[in-house]
C-alpha cells in the first residue's frame, strides 16, 4: 500500500502564531546557538531556499512531505534553516551515517541539541546528557533493559494486553491507537514503577496522561519551539497547563522515590527499584534528581512511541492478507505456553516488526550532533554552528536499500540483512535508545496476544495519513478496527508466555 501524506497544511491560526513569535523573537532562548568561525571557504552541502519561518512551519505540521521533497530536489545531504536556531544538516547515505555514528562522541555536544526535551525530562535526562556524565548514566540504566531481566517482563506484557484488549466487543468498532497506549502506560508503570494499585498509580497516570494530550498535538509540539508559549500566564493558558501537570507529576514521582528509599525491598524486580540500588564506578548512586529525570525519560520515550508502533503493525497486517497468512501460519507453529525469548525470536514475525518501523519510524530522525569542533562527513566540512541529522525516515526509504520503499513488505529483511547503518530505527552508535529490546520485546508480545486471541478487521478502507504526534509519526485517526470473533475460544488457548 503506498505512503500517502497529507497536504493540508493545517490549521491558519498556527501559522499566525508562529509568524507573530519569529517576527517578534530575536532570540530563542536555550534553542540559539552561537556561530563562530567563517563558514564562507568551506564546502557545504545545498541549502533549502524556502523562509525558514515556512520551513518551520512546514517541519511541525509537514515533516514527511518537506523531508521527501528536499530529499528529491538536493539529494542526499541538504540544510534546512528554521531560524535562530542551528541550521540542520540532514544525512540519509549510509556512509555519512556510518561516519557520524562512528566518530568519537566527544567530538559532539548531542545532549544539548536535545534542548527541546528540557522542559519535560530535566536537565539530568540520559538524552540531554554529554560526555563523562552520559557515559556514567547509561551504565546504571543499562542492566535492567538485557539479560535475564527483560525475561522478568514477558508475562506481564502478556497479561496487560489481555486485560486492556478484554473489552472489545464482537462487532463493535474501535479506535486501535487509545488501547495501544493504555497496554504501554501500563506496562511502563508496573515494569519501571512496580505499580499495580494505589491512589498514587491512578493520579500519575491522570497526570501524565493529561501532559501526552497537551505535548503530542502539532500546537503542543510547536510550543517546544517558542519559550514565550511556554510562560505561565495563569491555569488558563497551554503553558501554564503544562506547568501545573509537571508539578503534578513530580509530587507524585519524589514521593514514591522516597518512600521507596525507606523500604527497600530486593526482590522486587521493577526498574526503580534496580536503579535506587544501581551504584557507579566510584560507588556512588544516583539523586532523586536524577532519578526524577530517568524515570520521566523511561515513561516519555518508551510510551507514545511504542503504543504507535503496535497501532501501525495492526494496521498493515490487517491491510495485507498475504502478510496476515504468513504471520497467522507463524504463530500457529507455536506451543502452548512460549517462553517470551522464543517469540522474540519468530523470523517473521520479526520481519513484520522491523517494516513497521522501516517505513514509519516513530522516530524519523536520530539524535542531532552538535559539534564542538569543525568536522568532516564524506565531502563535506561543517563548523560548530550547525547540528547533524541522521535522517531514520530517508534512509529507510533509499530506493538502491529499500525497492519500492513505500511498499509494506516484510519480506524484505528476511532476503538480506541491512547495517547499523541503513536500518536504524532506534539511532545509532552511543545515544542509541536503551530500551530499544524492551520496546521491541512489547511490541512482539502484545502483537501475538492480539492475535491469537482475537479475529480483527479494517472498520474502513480510506487510506491511512500518517501526521506528526510530537515527536512520532503516527496515523491520524488512530486507525478504526472491529472484532469479527474470537480465537481461542474456537482453537488452541491464547500464548500465557511463561517466564524462564
């Protein structure tokens, strides 16, 4: 089914906003870099010729369409500018890739290009984190996200997905994406939280729930751009909103740090509970600053985006019936009971997995690279007064890597494997995401509870707009879907996916 992306531009009274703001803004605040050096003897990649104030505005509500575009008209390697902020270099070969991601990460400041992420995950965030004090934060954060500790989440993904799934009704139609995000909220705060009751469980979920709302929508995401949206000019206003649901949030988050503290229990197996005994190099722990900015990291990245994902798999499965077959007949090898490692490892299943996230990554672009000092990438040379982008979204459509790229065919990455380089959904090199095998290890397994336990269909046949969700890429409407029965009621039980 080819990618079909919207052309409305959306609502005017956005472009009124931000026409207003760049207008009137001089400087952005955390977002403006300073230029140094004379960039005029260097060789450069082409530049978009277009404003940036309709760059800008183009890249919140268009993204997709203005990546395509620059990408046919430049090639490659392009500039987009936005305004005062660093012009972006956008990278979709490979080899640039390959160059980027295996530079000495010294050689860039990638925690403070993700300045945006500041206001919600705090300055201690493993995203807005450089150098000596990334290196430390992703050692402590690494251990529960491998080995024997994801087997510990297999059963819980299972029985959430049934538990959220359980009020479908046979012949009643519904919205996929809302259930995929409440299988994901949920999964996040009993596995990173060890929450499964209590007042306090039900207010954080409120709340966060009530921040995605506000910070997903384009106006949302816009917000990030302009400091003025973002003061609080009384409960009335988006940014005093979001202030308020922050603080919220973080009531919620050092109170349950501190209690935990007080009652250590070791055989609890939930992220926070790994963390608070978590000790570095030097034997130290971590504060209940930075484990406030951990666990927000863990909740924000790991929920809108793998809630998407599973949202876009049901939709192409659904929508190919020869992929459904083939996934159907996969499973159906299955015995009762797999172990969770063992689905995890089902080939096709896998290669269903990897196109959903090929051809709509939920992350389009890998973390921007700042440079310290004047760098090389192929042909070009770039000073401290731009940031890289590997572009994820351009590189999984390169049509020498991915023929007929707008085409759903899983089929594709079980002929060849593809490098770190040319299929990178989850970044790459050093700011790769750490719970990139937790958030496959959901997908998989809420994937298979679906269906096998139940019989879906497409509610609708009108092609699917994949739009900009804050940071994702997600299909508006959230895709309409109906049961047409149930079925292990009529074959073998639903996968309970025991624990090793």
């Amino acid at each position: 089914m080819p990618l079909v992306v919207s052309r409305t531009i959306g609502s005017r009274s956005l472009f009124l906003i931000t026409r207003f703001i760049v207008d009137r803004t001089t400087q952005w605040g955390k977002c403006s870099v300073k230029r140094s050096g004379d960039m005029t003897a260097m060789k450069t990649p082409p530049s978009v010729k277009t404003s940036p104030l309709w760059n800008l505005l183009r890249w919140i509500i268009q993204p997709l369409e203005l990546l395509d575009e620059c990408n046919h008209r430049y090639g490659d390697c392009f500039t987009i500018s936005f305004g005062s902020i660093a012009p972006l270099v956008f990278f979709s070969d490979p080899k640039a890739i390959e160059q980027i991601f295996a530079a000495n990460p010294n050689l860039f400041d990638s925690g403070r290009a993700n300045w945006i992420l500041r206001s919600t995950l705090g300055d201690h965030s493993l995203l807005l984190l450089d150098g000596d004090r990334h290196h430390r934060q992703r050692q402590l954060l690494m251990p529960p996200f491998h080995g024997e500790r994801m087997r510990t989440y297999g059963q819980l993904i299972g029985q959430i997905t049934e538990k959220v799934t359980n009020h479908w009704q046979v012949g009643k139609p519904f919205i996929v994406r809302p259930f995929m995000q409440e299988i994901s909220i949920q999964v996040i705060l009993q596995a990173v939280f060890g929450l499964t009751e209590g007042d306090r469980l039900r207010q954080l979920k409120q709340h966060l729930d009530a921040m995605l709302k506000l910070t997903t929508t384009r106006f949302g995401f816009a917000m990030a751009f302009f400091p003025i949206l973002q003061r609080d000019f009384g409960a009335w206003s988006p940014g005093g909103q979001f202030v308020r649901i922050m603080q919220a949030i973080d009531q919620l988050l050092y109170a349950e740090i501190q209690e935990r503290r007080e009652n250590l229990d070791p055989s609890r197996t939930d992220i926070l509970s790994l963390l608070l005994t978590a000790r570095d190099e030097a034997g130290q722990s971590m504060t209940d600053l930075e484990l406030r900015d951990e666990l927000m990291t863990l909740l924000v990245a790991g929920h809108e985006t793998t809630a998407t994902a599973i949202t876009w798999a049901l939709y192409w499965i659904h929508s190919l019936p020869e992929v459904k077959a083939k996934l159907m007949a996969e499973l159906a090898s299955l015995e009762t009971d797999p172990e969770p490692m063992t689905i995890a490892r089902l080939p096709y299943l896998n290669a269903v997995c990897s196109e959903t996230l090929r051809i709509y990554p939920v992350g389009f672009i890998a973390e921007l690279r700042l440079p310290k000092e004047p760098v090389r990438v192929q042909d070009y040379e770039f000073g401290t007064d731009v940031a890289l982008v590997p572009c994820i979204y351009l590189t999984h459509h390169r049509k020498d890597l991915y023929p007929e790229s707008k085409q759903f065919r899983p089929e594709r990455f079980l002929e060849r494997s593809f490098s770190a380089f040319e299929f990178y959904p989850f970044g790459g090199s050093n700011r790769r995401c750490i719970g990139a095998a937790f958030a496959l290890l959901e997908m998989k397994l809420a994937l298979v509870t679906i269906l096998s336990r139940y019989q879906l269909a497409l509610a609708e046949e009108r092609p699917v707009i994949p739009i900009r969700r804050g940071v994702t890429i997600a299909p508006r409407g959230g895709i309409r879907m109906v049961m047409t029965g149930q079925r292990f009621t009529q074959e073998k039980a639903a996968p309970a996916f025991v624990s090793a």
